[in-house]
C-alpha cells in the first residue's frame, strides 16, 4: 500500500508542508488506472506531511467493492451523470470542468495544482486557478484524437485543440509523462523538454495467489491440463491491436491454446461479434477484476498479451505490462518497435515483440517451448522490480511535486529516467 510507504519528510527539503490539488475525474473506489495510480501518490504526498485534496467525480468509470479506506487524503466528489454514451461522457466532462473550477476559485490558491488528463485539457483548469501548476500526463492530447481519427489532422479543429494544449502547458511548473515517446510527442506542445517517470508496479496487486486458486480458475476457463492458456488483460482501446490474435485463433483452431480476454474497451466489442458469428473460436472472454481474483487470474495464463497501434507510439502506454511483467509470466507484445513496451520487453528479455501484421511471427512466440517460457517470465519479473518499484518510483514523484511547487518552469524540466 501506499500508505505504508511513508517518507516522513514533509516539504521540499525537509520544508513547511504543502497544500496540494490533484485533479483527475477519477478516483478509487473507481479502479481504472489513472484512479488507482493517483491515489498512491496522494498517499504517499500526505505520508510526506503534505495536505492533499483530490478532485474527482462520483461517476464510476469502473466499479470496484471492498476498497482500502484513503489514508489521510482529503477527497472531494462532484456531481456526475449515470450512463456510459457519448453524451453522458460529454455532460461528465463539463460536469467536472464547472465544479472543479468553481471549488478551485472559492478557496485560497494552494502551493501547487497537479492535472492528469481526464478530461481532457484538465490542464486549463490548473493554470487558470493555481499560482503553480503542474502535469502527470497520462494520455497525450490532442495527439490520441488526431490518431483514433475522431478529429482530421491539420483541420481547423485539430488547430483549436493544439492551440489549447499549449496553453495548459504554458507557464507549468513542471510535466511529467510515462515514457521518453511520450515526452518526445509533447515537445511541440511544451516547447521544452518533459520529466520521464514510468508508472510503477500496481502497489494493491496481491502476492503470488496460491496453486489451488490458480487450479480453481484454469479450470473456471475450462483449461484442460497441459493446454496453453494466453491473457489479455485490460482496456482494448482505439490505441490496441487484435487483428494478429483473431487471425491466429483462426489459424490453430480449436486444438491450440485458449484465447481469454479479460476487460473492456472497443475491441471488446469487436470481438464479442466476432465470437457470435465464429463460436468455435477458442475465445473466452470476461469483464474487468481486481484484487486477489485478478492475481489469480494472471498467474492462471500462460503467457500475457499486449498491443498497440501503429501511430500511437508515446500517446498511450499499456499499464497492464508491469503487472505481467511482474507476475513472472512472459509477454507478447505485438505492435510498433519503437515505442516503450517493445523496448521495455527487449531490454527484459521478458518476451517476444511482434511486428503488426506479422502472423508467422506471432505463431512461433506462441510455439514457444514451456522452459523458455519460464526463463523469460522469471527475466521478466526480475527486471520489474528493479525498475519498477513502488517505493522508488513513488519517491521520485514526491520529490518532483516537491520541486515543481517551488522552482520555476524552467527549472523544473529537463530530468529524465530510464527505462
């Protein structure tokens, strides 16, 4: 838990406490990942001795139950619609947009506003009411709507958002993105160099789940003994590829492995059609899970998938690769090989990087025998947890917002991390 990751050293330097406003619209009990990941930083900001207030919204964008109780954060829920449509998303954003900044322009400016990037150009509202303000981008924007082509590159629109990205961005205080792609796209917008801070190893994944459990759910699957079991899990956006998947069910048939994706997104819907018209496919598919279901259920498979458009190299970064990385089981990777989870997966030696379209190279990762399976699986969680480490990665975070609400733009950019 975060919360139990205390650095009792409150202020920059060992300074006054802060008061710090993070903004993202959501937040546990929410269980997406921007929620989850916002309230280890919260937790380990106020372990710190800072005060900390999240603004977030009562909309559930993925339910969760029996949740830890937040540990000396400060959390303010706002209105928000029911439904999931595109025009309860809209109504959502301009619910949040209107509250937040109502809260914001009531009370005194606090030291320091951090905006991660749901809604989208969050950012505006944090320049607008913080005397500091600073960004955890967690999406690129406008850059992920040119590439879903919800919005034409180089039109009249696609110059509107790009002017307001730079706005958000004006004056920061300090930027810190997922990996070096995506400080890389944003260098227009920023005109500077970004901070590179990789997320961390999701600090509320259970230990290794015992062998019964692990039984219990192949069996759930119906996973015969001995039949290779392969796992998506996560969002299947815009930004996820699974053309290469369906083509290599097709191709192996009912006698090859069995194909569980477990989440939601788009291509979800893609394939539930999919499997209607083919229901011989090896296809399982299920919805979202968490907690000691969801360690179970990565160590049931034996090997992970992970994806990503063409184009979407440094707008997105898959956050399932760290909790299969670190659940010892190797990763397929089938997407652009220059972007953060292609070289991530080389650097390991953790798996096997496909290039899209490339169906005879997806067919011999898959043909891979059990003992390098192994071996790449172990490779792989040993590197995650030496770079990705709760612990470290969460310090260096407390420093950087520490730093952000004291030194001046420029100062605050430039740093970079590996991986």
């Amino acid at each position: 838990m975060a919360g139990k990751m205390a650095f009792k050293n409150a202020g920059p330097g060992g300074g006054k406490p802060l008061h710090l406003v993070l903004l993202n619209q959501f937040y546990p009990p929410d269980r997406s990942p921007t929620a989850r990941y916002l309230r280890d930083l919260a937790e380990a900001m106020a372990s710190r001795g800072h005060t900390v207030e999240v603004y977030c919204s009562r909309a559930l964008y993925r339910a969760g139950g029996g949740d830890r109780a937040d540990s000396g954060v400060r959390v303010r829920r706002f209105w928000a619609p029911n439904g999931r449509g595109l025009s309860s998303k809209a109504l959502g954003y301009a619910a949040y947009y209107a509250q937040a900044g109502a809260a914001l322009a009531q009370g005194p400016a606090p030291d320091l506003i951090l905006a991660l990037s749901s809604p989208p150009f969050l950012g505006l509202l944090a320049r607008l009411f913080g005397k500091r303000h600073a960004h955890w981008v967690m999406d690129a924007y406008p850059q992920a709507l040119f590439a879903s082509g919800a919005v034409r590159r180089g039109g009249l629109a696609s110059r509107l958002l790009s002017a307001l990205a730079r706005s958000q961005y004006r004056g920061a205080a300090g930027v810190i993105t997922l990996g070096p792609d995506m400080a890389r796209r944003l260098r227009p917008e920023l005109g500077r160099p970004a901070l590179v801070r990789p997320l961390w190893l999701p600090s509320d994944l259970p230990p290794a789940p015992p062998e019964a459990a692990v039984r219990a759910v192949r069996r759930a699957w119906g996973a015969a003994a001995g039949r290779r079991v392969l796992l998506y899990a996560g969002n299947l956006g815009r930004g996820h590829r699974y053309g290469e998947f369906v083509d290599a069910m097709r191709a192996q048939g009912g006698g090859g492995p069995l194909w569980v994706f477990m989440g939601d997104g788009v291509g979800f819907n893609a394939l539930r059609r999919i499997r209607a018209a083919e229901p011989g496919l090896p296809l399982r598919m299920e919805g979202p899970c968490f907690g000691a279901d969801y360690a179970a259920r990565l160590a049931a498979a034996d090997a992970h998938l992970v994806s990503l458009q063409e184009g979407w190299q440094g707008l997105i970064v898959p956050s399932k690769l760290q909790a299969s990385l670190a659940s010892a089981k190797p990763v397929i990777f089938v997407g652009p090989a220059d972007c953060e989870p292609a070289r991530w997966i080389a650097a390991s030696g953790a798996g096997w990087v496909v290039p899209p379209g490339d169906g005879q190279g997806l067919i011999r990762a898959l043909a891979a025998p059990k003992a390098e399976r192994l071996s790449r699986g172990r490779r792989g969680r040993v590197w995650a947890l030496g770079h990705f480490g709760a612990p470290a990665s969460l310090k260096r975070m407390a420093l950087d917002l520490e730093g952000f609400s004291s030194a001046g733009p420029s100062a605050a950019h430039g740093g970079r991390q590996r991986p």
